[in-house]
C-alpha cells in the first residue's frame, strides 16, 4: 500500500509524476467538489503538498485530522497558521534554502537597472530618442556606495557577498548582531537607511515585519537613496513608497513584490523612477526545479522516518 498524499498544489510536472509512483495522491488541487475530496482524504493523508498560494488556517486542519506534514514547495508560508499547526503537532517544510542564489541575484539585477534606469534607457535606444536627442541623462553608481540589507539570512547573506564583490560597503539590521558577521550592525531599519545609499529588503513576511519600512525609514533612505524589495510587499508600507518616489524623497525603488498581487497599485506602477519585476525572482528552470525535488525529498524522509531536510517549526 503507497501512503496517502493530500496535494493542495501540485508541483513541476516531472515531480508530479515522482510523487505518483510512491504515492497515493488526493489531488485537492484539481477537485470540482473540495468537499469530497477533503472527506476521503481527511482520514487516511498524513501528508501534504502545499505551496505559499494555499491557505491553511484552522478550518483546513480541521477536515485532516492524520495530517502530519505540510511539504510547502515554496519558500513563503505567509497564509499559513503556523502556529495552529505547531500545536496541532504538524511539521511544516519550505524550500527557502533552494532559492538563495537566483533571488540574490535578482535583487542585485533591480539595484542596478533601479540605479542606472535600465528600462527607461532601453526605451530611449528603442523609440530613437538617443538619434534625435542626444546622450541618456547620467545615472547613479553602485560601485563605492554603502548597502544596508534589512535581514541577514541565507539571501540576505547572499546578496551581501554579492554587494561586496562590487564594492560596496554593507550594513545590516536584525533582532540581534549575527556572530561572527564583520558588516555594519543597526538596531533597526531607520538608523540603517540614514547610513545606506541602497536599502535591500530580504527579511520575512507576516505580521512581525509588516510596515517595517515605514515612510520613516524611506525618508531616513534620503533623495539619493535606492530601495530594492525582494522579500514581501507587506515588509514596505506601499502608500509611503509611492509617496516617497513621487516626492522625490527617495530617488528610486527596484520591486519584485508588491501589497496587491498580481494587480499592483497603479499609482506605483506609473511612476517613471520605479522598476518592476512580477514576483519571479526564483522564476528559472533551475531553482523551480530545486524547489521541486526538495520538497518530494521532505515526503520521502517523513515516509521513511528520517530527519526532514528543512523543517521550519
């Protein structure tokens, strides 16, 4: 007999049909009766396979009462009651460590084409601006500023080693000062951004770090000041970045997350001095493909009765 799998969101095709050969799948993703399919499955999966787009709230758990594991194959667990979860004895797993890479580089990829207005030139050489006009207006260096990065894990740490490989200084604020770690310590995301010229936002969503860069801390950034967000819309108060950008009071922002996904305010996205990204910093081949295999390697761990490879409660 093949355990019993509840898959709330499916994975990349190929893992789907590795989870399909071990595994006898409930697939709730698919139902046109949730109902039914919650009422089978409820008593016999033990497992799931969920990602950042599902809720999971107390009513959830409630119809899976044998569950035991919740495989997220996403690195957010923002709609996600853990703590309902840790006490109901579910173990949740993610798969932040796969993405490190390719969002550390994306959010490197935003502070320069932010800095040096990548997509706004781009247009100036397609429309023929550049024959008919003259040279691009000059832009704003990377090289030799100070970075301040606003949570310093695994990305955060990542686009630290990147920031430092182009020379520029780094900063970072935290609950605490990471041991060992020689960068510049703040005890909170204002004092930082009064120092940085770029403020690079990579610390976790939810309710603990909603608002904390704040109209505040945007105006601490200063008029030449970069704000590049890789973590979470909810991280940035999105009415005073767009005020901040409007005003001139910041000089630009590079964005893959925003408060309304996937509609943006259209206040922020008409802004000439802000660029766009739509929540695909992990979006390649490679690491989708990561993300993938370490979540069916969560399942066959908890299935075999080995440590889970990235539990997160």
């Amino acid at each position: 007999m093949k355990p019993d799998v509840l898959v709330a969101y499916p994975l990349r095709p190929r893992f789907m049909q590795e989870l399909e050969a071990r595994y006898t799948l409930h697939r709730l993703d698919l139902a046109p009766d949730r109902e039914a399919v919650l009422a089978q499955a409820g008593p016999l999966c033990t497992a799931m396979v969920v990602n950042c787009h599902v809720a999971v709230d107390a009513a959830l758990l409630d119809r899976l009462p044998a569950l035991r594991l919740a495989a997220c194959s996403s690195a957010g667990f923002d709609l996600m009651d853990l703590p309902e979860m840790t006490r109901r004895g579910i173990t949740l797993t993610n798969t932040s460590v796969a993405l490190v890479d390719d969002v550390a580089d994306m959010a490197i990829l935003l502070m320069l084409a932010a800095r040096r207005r990548l997509v706004q030139a781009d247009a100036y050489v397609r429309s023929g601006d550049w024959g008919r006009q003259g040279m691009f207006p000059l832009t704003a260096s990377a090289a030799g500023k100070r970075a301040g990065i606003v949570g310093l894990g695994n990305i955060g740490r990542a686009i630290a080693r990147r920031c430092e490989a182009m020379g520029l200084r780094i900063g970072y604020c935290g609950r605490q000062p990471k041991p060992g770690v020689g960068y510049d310590y703040f005890a909170d995301p204002a004092a930082l951004a009064a120092w940085a010229d770029i403020l690079i936002v990579a610390t976790p969503g939810g309710t603990a770090t909603r608002g904390l860069v704040s109209g505040a801390v945007l105006t601490a950034l200063g008029p030449a000041g970069t704000l590049v967000n890789v973590a979470r819309g909810t991280v940035v108060d999105e009415a005073a970045l767009i005020a901040a950008l409007r005003d001139g009071r910041i000089a630009s922002a590079g964005l893959d997350v925003f408060l309304n996904e996937p509609q943006p305010d259209p206040a922020l996205t008409a802004l000439p001095n802000v660029t766009l990204y739509p929540h695909h910093a992990s979006g390649t081949e490679e690491t989708r493909d990561r993300m993938a295999q370490l979540t069916v390697e969560n399942l066959d761990a908890f299935f075999a009765g080995r440590p889970l490879p990235t539990p997160v409660n």
